[in-house]
C-alpha cells in the first residue's frame, strides 16, 4: 500500500523526504536511530535554521538529509580520533 498525501495534508512535512526545513522531531529521530544524542541534533537543527538552511557558501540546502549524513559522519569521526587519547 502506497502512503499518498492528501489535500489536507498538502503543504505538511511529514518527514517523508527530504522537505527543507525539516521537522526538530524527525531530526531527532535519526540521530536516536544512529544512537547520538538529542542536545547533538538540536545543535544540527538550530545552527541550520540560523544560517536560513543554506550551506557556507549561500546556496540553499535542497536535501537535508544528505547534509545530515555528513554532519553525524564528521561528528562520529571527531569522536573517534579523541578515543584514541
């Protein structure tokens, strides 16, 4: 069964794709899923809303999902590399 917006829910992010600017709480989901913490995805979640969800060069962000794998990546790697001490 295929899930299909309806008229009413036209215009309502529903976290079912890479709508900008997501949802705190589907930010939230996914950063439980990668078992971070929540004070780490509100981090993510205001420093873009501050910025206007756009990149550092201006451009704005079309998928923020993508630019979430990117931000856990390098916050697990950051973890990582202060293990080693």
């Amino acid at each position: 069964m295929e899930f299909k917006k309806s008229d009413e829910l036209q215009g309502s992010n529903l976290g079912f794709s890479h709508e900008v600017p997501p949802l705190l709480e589907h930010v939230k989901i996914i950063f439980d899923q990668q078992e971070l913490e929540e004070k780490e995805a509100f981090l993510f979640f205001t420093h873009f809303q501050k910025n206007g969800w756009q990149t550092k060069t201006g451009v704005p962000i079309k998928n923020w999902k993508y630019i979430l794998d990117q931000w856990i990546w390098d916050l697990k790697k950051d973890r990582r590399k202060w293990k080693k001490f």
